[in-house]
C-alpha cells in the first residue's frame, strides 16, 4: 500500500511539473514572444495514471481533469484539429 501511495504521489508530482511548465511556456509566448515548446501528452498522461493508480476511494472519477488542466493534450490536441479544420475549408 505504501508503494502504491509513493508510486502515485511521484506520478501526479511529475504531472504537476510537466503542466506547470506547459502553463509558463503558454504565458511567455503570449507576454513576452519567447518561443519555446511545450511538451505534449506527457503531463495529462502520467497525472491520469497516477489518479489511478492512487488508493482513494472516489477519486477514480476524476481521472479525466489531468488530461483538461494540461495544454499539452486535449486543448492542444482541439486547437490543432480546429485549425485544420480551418484550413481544408478555405480550401
């Protein structure tokens, strides 16, 4: 049980870390125009795995919000699909 806690504690730190950098990243290209790149997929995916994997009853549920919170994944993934979206229909 203590495994399963330290497993998912670190998960979920690193998912904290990777969306957090995303968020700065996000804000520097806007405020300041310093390109950088996010890194896509990697905090929304271990942060679920780690909700998972996480001994709490009820928090099973909300195994989706890492995916949300983080830039990298669906919002970065719904503005690429929009903008090509976008793009075949000017065509």
């Amino acid at each position: 049980m203590i495994l399963l806690w330290t497993i998912s504690a670190l998960l979920i730190a690193l998912s904290l870390c990777a969306i957090c950098g995303n968020l700065w990243i996000a804000f520097a290209w806007y405020l300041v125009k310093k390109r950088a790149t996010m890194i896509p997929l990697v905090g929304g995916i271990v942060g679920t795995i780690g909700l998972l994997l996480l001994p709490v009853t009820g928090i099973r549920c909300f195994w989706w919000v890492p995916l949300m919170v983080d830039l990298g994944c669906v919002p970065m993934l719904a503005a690429v699909a929009f903008d090509q979206i976008k793009k075949r229909v000017r065509r």
